[in-house]
C-alpha cells in the first residue's frame, strides 16, 4: 500500500516535464535568431544595393559605387564575400547586381563557408550625368 502512495506522489513531476520541453524551447530560439539575422542580412543587402544605385545615378562612375555598396555593407558578419556588378545600357539606364553569401549564425566557423547561404540584390535606375 506504501509504494501506490508513492506512486501518486506528482511532486516534481512540472520539473521534470520542464527539463524534457527545454531542449525544444532552445531550439525555437535558435531558429527564430537565425531568422532575425537572416532578414537583416536581406535588408542591408538591398540597402547596399540601393545606395550603390544612387551613387552610380548621380556620378557615372563604377569604382565610386563599389565604394559606397562597400561602406553600406560595412564589416557585417552577417554578409561576406560581396561581388559587386553594374550593367550599364546605351540609353543611360543601368541594373546594380549585388551577390553575397550569408553566414548561418549559430554554426561553428571551420563551416561556415560551406554553409552559406548565397543571396543576391537588384537596383535599376538612370544616369543622370548627361
């Protein structure tokens, strides 16, 4: 008869199921970092992308362009390896190609760089430098 009463004992049964869930719950933080950085990354790379498109608008010149997509990235870790690609038309009309790959946050560094993940950025608009 003792040993049913044991058994109906529940205290510290909450305890136990809490360090069951806990795992799970780190889990869901980890990913939902990981999304945060991720739409970060997209943003700033569409700013670079947008800032180096104005500079190019106003100065016609490629370097100058590069420079200002350069600075707008800044020394992101969240962006690495940026190429940088402006195709320019006849009719002053031009398209700014940003690729760049993206780091996963929570990897260890010996594999980030086979577990980037590569995005890419467009800005279109006209030179007004005649």
């Amino acid at each position: 008869m003792k040993q049913l009463k044991v058994v109906r004992n529940e205290k510290g049964a909450l305890s136990i199921e809490f360090l069951g869930i806990l795992p799970f719950y780190f889990l869901l933080f980890i990913l939902l970092w990981q999304v945060v950085a991720s739409g970060y990354a997209i943003l700033s790379l569409k700013s670079a992308a947008n800032d180096g498109a104005s500079v190019y608008a106003m100065t016609d010149d490629v370097s100058e362009a590069e420079v200002a997509v350069l600075q707008s990235i800044g020394g992101s870790a969240l962006l690495s390896n940026p190429s940088i690609s402006i195709n320019s038309q006849a009719n002053g009309n031009f398209t700014i190609s940003i690729n760049a790959d993206h780091p996963l946050v929570f990897v260890p560094a010996q594999w980030k760089t086979q577990t980037a993940v590569s995005l890419n950025s467009k800005a279109a608009g006209k030179v007004f430098v005649p």
